[in-house]
C-alpha cells in the first residue's frame, strides 16, 4: 500500500491556478484562445524543465494545412506562461498571434 502511495505521488504534478492533480486530467480538456475566442484543441504533450521540474508548455496538435505538412510544423506549443485559467472543462490561454 505505502508502494502504491509513492507511485501515485510521484505521477502527480499539482498545476497552478486549478485543482488538477495529474497530466491525464489536464489532457482532456479543451484549450480556447482568449483574444479570438477560437478552440485550439486538446493537450496532446506537455514539456517541463529536467533541472527544475516546472511545466514549460503544454503541447497541441496543429492545425492541418498543405503547408504544414511539408515544413512538418505539425505542433502547436503554448508557454506556460500563456496559460490564464485551467477550469473544469478547458484551458484559456492568451495568445496574440
């Protein structure tokens, strides 16, 4: 029981701004831009900091275009820093691009 305890802990990230105790939650909600008001998707990835263990970013699909698929742009990473809300069904971010 104290294993499984450690493991759970350890697989545990507590996110600012919200009650979300683990990545898997945090993939399930939808992420909206504030400025326009368009939805960007679902989590996909998150990237953190080896060093510190503090979330960089989190990580989205991008959006599907001829284009893309030859640059092989096909991510749309989001700094942490951007994040404004984590609610209980999606994530606003504040981008200006």
């Amino acid at each position: 029981m104290q294993q499984e305890m450690k493991n759970s802990e350890r697989n545990s990230i507590q996110l600012p701004n919200s009650n979300i105790s683990r990545i898997v939650e945090l993939r399930q909600k939808e992420v909206i831009n504030m400025v326009d008001g368009r939805r960007l998707g679902y989590v996909k990835d998150i990237e953190f900091s080896l060093e510190t263990g503090r979330l960089l970013s989190v990580v989205l699909p991008g959006p599907w275009s001829f284009s893309r698929f030859f640059t092989g742009e096909t991510e749309l990473v989001i700094p942490w820093r951007d994040i404004r809300k984590i609610g209980e069904e999606i994530i606003l971010v504040d981008i200006k691009e």
